[in-house]
C-alpha cells in the first residue's frame, strides 16, 4: 500500500492539467516538482523576448470553461511572463499547490515488480504509487556546450534556459549570443536595442519568418471569448491543434501552394516582391524535394539581402540546411537587427569558437573580448529529462540506456515497453513537438487519465506496452516523414536528436496530425488497450 495512487514528475502545463485531472478522478495525486514554483519550461526560459509562437487564445488550456473565460490575454502570442502568471493563476484556481511537492527532483525511480509500485528517490525522501505520470517536459533538459574554458570566463555567463529571477542589466555592455535557434532568434533583437556591441556566434543560420505580435483592442478578447466554443472546435480538428496563425499553420500552407520547380523566374521574383522570406518558401514541393528545397533558399538569400545591407552579412545568414528539417522560427525584426551599428555576425562556418577566455571568445577567425556570453543553444530534447532521471523498469534496465542503445523508442509516445505502469506526456513518436503542446498534451493528459480509470475499474495492476506494438508505431511514425525533408541526412535537429553528440538519430514526433492520432489512440483503448499487455 503506498500514499498515494499517481506520481506527477513536474508542474509545467502538463503536470499541472494531469494533477487537476486524475485528482478529480478521485484519485490520491503527488506532483514533484524540483522548482520553487510552478511553470516548468515557461517559468526557467524567461530570457528577453520569450514568447511563444501560437495565439494566446489557442496556447492554453481547453478543458476549463471558466479559467478560459476568466483569463485575460493582452497581446495575440503571450510573451513569457504572461504565460507563467496564467499558469500560476491555473494552479490557484484549481487549487493545486496543496498536492504539489515543490523543491522536490527526482533523482532515480525503479519498478518493483513485486508490489507493482514505483518507487521514487527524491530530493525531498522516498515516495510510492503504482502509476507515474511523467510530465517532466520535452525542453526541459538544457545542452550546455561543451566548450573549452567556459568556466573560465571572467565576465557574466548566461543560460537562456535558466534565465535569472532577478533583472539582468546589458545596457552598455559587449554582449555575446551563442546559437540561433528558436531562443537566440527571440533573445537578438531585443538585446541588440540594450548592449553596447553584440557579436552574435552562428553555426547554423536560420529560417525564420517575421511576424507581428499586436496587442488586443479593447473588445478584441471578449469577442473571442464570446466564439470559444468554435475556436476550440476547429481547433480540434485541425492537424496541428492550433487553426488560427502560428509557427506550424504557415507550413501548412505552404504545402498547399504551387512548386517552384515549375515557377517562372518573374513568378519567383513576385512572391519576394510581395511577401519576402515568407514568399521565397512559400512552395507546396520544399517539404519533399531537396532540389526545390535547395532553389526556395536561393530565392530565401535574394530576400534576405533585400533587407540586410551588409552583402557579406546577408549570405552569411542564408541557412545551409533543408528549410524545414528544424523547428519552424517567427521573429520581430531579425533580419534588420543586423543592420544595426552595434551587431556584427561571426559565421563560424568560417571558423569555429576554439575556446572561451577570461576576456571573451576566441575563434579560428579571432579574438572578441566580451563583457556577457549568452549561451541559447538549445535542449536535449524529448528523452533528456527521463534519461537523466535514471529511471529503472522490469529487469532493472535503464530507460537512459535503453534509448541510448535502441533509439528512442515509445509506443505512441505514451508509454516505452519494458517500463510498467509510467506514462510519458509527449514522449518520442507523439506529435507534441511539431503541434501547438498544448492541444497535443491535453488529449494525452486525458487518455492516461481513462486509461488509469479503466484499468483500477477492470482491476489490472499493470500495463505494459508490447515491444512488437512499440516497433510497429515507431515504424508507423517513420514512414510517415520518410518522403521528406525532415530525414535528410543534411538534416541536424533536436527533432531528430542530432543537436546531442552521441545520441541515436531518428526522427522524435509524429506527422499525421492530432486528429489522426487521437484516432488511433482511441481506437487501441476501445480494443482494450491493443498493443498494451494488462496484468
Ligand atoms: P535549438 O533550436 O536547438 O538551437 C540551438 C542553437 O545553438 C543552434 O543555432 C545551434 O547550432 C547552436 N549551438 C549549439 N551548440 C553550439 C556550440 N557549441 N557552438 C555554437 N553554436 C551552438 O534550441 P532553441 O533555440 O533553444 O530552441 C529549441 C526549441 O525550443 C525550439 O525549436 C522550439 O520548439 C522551442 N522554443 C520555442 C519558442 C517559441 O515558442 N517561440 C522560443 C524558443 C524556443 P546548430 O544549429 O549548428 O546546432
């Protein structure tokens, strides 16, 4: 017998839902949660110019109709700081923090298979429960580079992803940024307007789109309050869970549009003429033929230097990767930050950072003194959290080592066979990562939670996903990026764990859309949980 029924791991968006959803279930819930604080990644990523990339109105919860009616957006993409005072208000509202461990991590949990119970180590003691749910977050595990020197830099070092509570004073100051991905894209321009000098450190140029964020009017939120119930809707049934504009929306329309194999040159020209970068990639064939892959970033180059002055710095911006094959990025004047006085591109392609200094950075191109290094380089994504956590399932084998030697394999990204009774939000092989997080999260919050009903109601102890169900989906979700870009061998992301030396490559989401996988997943629990062995 132990305390408590479900073990939360984390109290970020998940964790919080989870908690509120299995507690009202009638069951006995803990979250951990190694923070202070509520709010996960959204709380420790709070860097200037944090913000997420789809509306407000549609990156939140959907299961409340009163925390959606009461909740006051004030801009169409939330920034951060509203994101995490929304999520606060999430857990007073529901009253969570009485079931939340806070300043808890886990440190190793292992199966006993005789008492059918997972047993926890934390920080904060022991605990015990048949289920846990692992909502430890699929960016929540920083990758810090492995840079020589790093320690020994004598001005401020600091982590986009544990960004300080306090406030960060650049004005003035020669400033380094390290990466352009998401987070360096976001954090540039905002730092350029306050540094003295900012040198930014690219390995890999971006493609990013621009975009703007308004305010809203005054009645703008009522009347989308007023539409909930439709904007939920067509949320729903949309691929990517988030029908109104957003990151994943404008690829969707893009592969709607014309190929630019068979676009004339003045056609081309026209659709830079009108829309920019935006126009240079709006092509139907860019997500399947690295030919036109290929000619969309020549056009992308053309639009890029007709907006940076610097012909120099505008090739050295023009990415080399697929377009596509990362995350996509939208941005509040990227391009024209580097016409700025104050910002000078290092395109370590031309040579790459040798080591970190007392007095700055130093590459095979020179030397650059600094007063603050910003490193935003990225997250080993997806697996890292439960890898770290040295998790042990049936025969005491390590999850970490398990994914390590196979890959990160899941079935449906809900479960990993050989780990009883653990349940991973979003895990490798869901289509978390390339939807709005939310909308993916909240229909897998909601199939563990019928699945613990139903296996208490039917009397099972454990649940366990069948090795051969796990290779089927995984070769399932493959298949389906197979024909694109997103497995060119060019093609180094954290979508496909490239971005982590050593770790096994394979592409970590799933395409087919929320609908399409609500079905399945809906379908394998109405055949009683095909694929799944219930004792
Ligand atoms: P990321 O996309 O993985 O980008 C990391 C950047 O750091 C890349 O440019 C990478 O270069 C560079 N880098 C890493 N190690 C380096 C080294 N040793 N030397 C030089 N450069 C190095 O990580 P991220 O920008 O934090 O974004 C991760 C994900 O978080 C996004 O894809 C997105 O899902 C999410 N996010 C979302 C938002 C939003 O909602 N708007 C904002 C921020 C983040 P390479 O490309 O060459 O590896």
């Amino acid at each position: 017998m132990s305390d408590f029924d479900v073990i939360v791991i984390g109290a970020g968006f998940s964790g919080l839902y989870a908690l509120h959803k299995l507690r009202d279930q009638g069951l006995r819930v803990r979250a951990l949660e190694r923070a202070d604080a509520v709010g996960g990644t959204w709380r420790e990523n709070r860097y200037p110019g944090a913000r997420c990339d789809i509306e407000s109105i549609e990156y939140s919860y959907s299961f409340s109709e009163e925390i959606q009616q009461e909740w006051v957006w004030t801009e169409s993409m939330p920034a951060q700081p509203e994101i995490e005072a929304y999520l606060n208000f999430v857990a007073d509202r529901l009253d969570l923090r009485r079931d939340i461990a806070f300043g808890t991590e886990v440190l190793a949990m292992a199966f006993d298979e005789t008492d059918a119970l997972w047993r926890l180590e934390t920080s904060g003691g022991a605990y015990a429960a048949p289920f846990v749910v692992a909502a430890s977050g699929i960016l929540s595990v920083p990758l810090e580079p492995d840079i020589p020197g790093m320690a020994s830099f004598a001005g401020e070092s600091l982590f986009t992803s544990r960004w300080p509570d306090t406030d960060v004073d650049l004005v003035g100051k020669r400033v380094g940024v390290i990466g352009t991905g998401s987070t360096g894209v976001q954090l540039i321009p905002v730092v350029a307007r306050e540094a003295g000098h900012l040198s930014v450190f690219q390995r890999s140029a971006a493609f990013t789109l621009p975009w703007t964020v308004h305010e809203l009017a005054p009645g703008e939120l009522d009347g989308l309050k007023a539409d909930y119930a439709d904007i939920r809707a067509a949320q729903r049934a949309h691929p990517v869970g988030a029908a109104r504009l957003s990151a994943f929306s404008v690829l969707l329309d893009m592969l709607a549009s014309p190929p630019i194999k068979t676009a004339t040159r003045e056609e081309q020209l026209r659709a830079i003429d009108e829309r920019g970068v935006m126009g240079a990639l709006n092509w139907g064939d860019v997500f399947f033929d690295i030919e036109a892959n290929r000619m969309a970033t020549a056009l992308y180059g053309e639009a890029i230097a007709r907006i940076v002055e610097d012909p120099d710095t505008a090739a050295a911006l023009v990415p080399t990767h697929p377009f596509a094959c990362k995350r996509p990025i939208i941005d509040q004047g990227y391009y024209e930050t580097f016409n700025r006085d104050n910002v000078t591109l290092i395109d370590l392609r031309n040579g790459p950072i040798v080591s970190v200094t007392p007095r700055g950075i130093s590459t095979a191109q020179g030397d650059v003194d600094l007063d603050v290094i910003i490193y935003a380089t990225g997250f080993d994504a997806m697996t890292g959290a439960l890898s770290r956590m040295k998790v042990r399932g049936l025969q005491g084998v390590l999850l970490g080592d398990y994914w390590a030697e196979e890959g990160p394999l899941s079935y449906l990204g809900l479960a990993v066979a050989g780990f009883p009774n653990l349940f991973t939000v979003q895990g490798p092989g869901s289509p978390s990562a390339a939807t709005n997080f939310v909308a993916a999260m909240e229909q897998h919050i909601e199939w563990i939670a019928d699945c613990i009903g139903y296996l208490r109601a039917h009397g099972y102890r454990t649940i366990d996903a069948q090795p051969g169900a796990q290779r089927d989906w995984v070769e399932h979700a493959t298949s389906l990026v197979a024909p694109t870009v997103l497995t060119h061998p060019s093609c180094n992301s954290w979508y496909n764990g490239a971005n982590v030396p050593g770790k096994k490559r394979m592409y970590m989401g799933y395409t087919a859309g929320i609908p399409e996988y609500r079905r399945r997943c809906d379908e394998i629990a109405a055949n009683g949980y095909q694929g799944f062995t219930l004792a």
